[in-house]
C-alpha cells in the first residue's frame, strides 16, 4: 500500500514537472513570436521614414536649386549626409539605416 501512494506521489510529482516545463516553453515561444512581430512592425517603419526622408531630400534639393546664391549642395545625396550629420550632433545618433538593410533583416525574421 505505501509503495502504491510513494508511486502515486512520484508520478504526481512527473506530470507536474511535465507540465510546468510545457508551460513555460509555451509562454516563452509565444513572447518570442510576439517579439518578431514587433521588430518586423518597426523594421517596416523604419522603411517607410527612409523612404519619407528621399522624398524629403528630393523637395529641398528643388527648393535649393531655385536659390541663386545658395552655397549649399543640391544634389539629394549631399543634403541627407548634411541632414544626417545635423542629427548626429543633435541627439548623438548615427543614422545608417538603409531601406536595403530593413529588407534584409526583415528576411532574416522569417
């Protein structure tokens, strides 16, 4: 009889373990699934101001070009360098991000 309840006990004891180790692979695997979708929502938007800042470039390089005694550069790819090193010494952030490299690492995430 008491070899019947130790049995008992120990299979008890084998289905909870069991089971807490389901759960937290469970909770773990739906933290990580919930993690890619946000990186992946970020990396998208982060597109999406990449492609806001060619836009961007593109208008102000038109308005300089229209500046006669404008000293500045026109051309779009030198504005988003001067843009980018006005950031940089604003806030302390390196912008380097490409709407190349968000692919990538969007590709990377699935």
């Amino acid at each position: 009889m008491k070899e019947a309840i130790i049995g008992g006990i120990f299979a008890l004891l084998g289905s909870l373990v069991t089971f807490l180790g389901t759960y937290l692979s469970t909770l773990n695997t739906k933290k990580e699934e919930r993690t890619r979708r946000r990186i992946k929502s970020y990396l998208e938007e982060l597109k999406g101001f990449y492609n806001l800042e060619q836009l961007y470039m593109k208008a102000v390089a038109q308005l300089r070009g229209k500046i006669p005694e404008n000293q500045e550069s026109a051309n779009p790819l030198g504005i988003q360098k001067e843009f980018r090193r006005a950031n940089e010494e604003e806030c302390g952030i390196i912008l380097s991000m490409t709407d190349h490299k968000a692919d990538k690492l969007l590709a990377d995430l699935e």
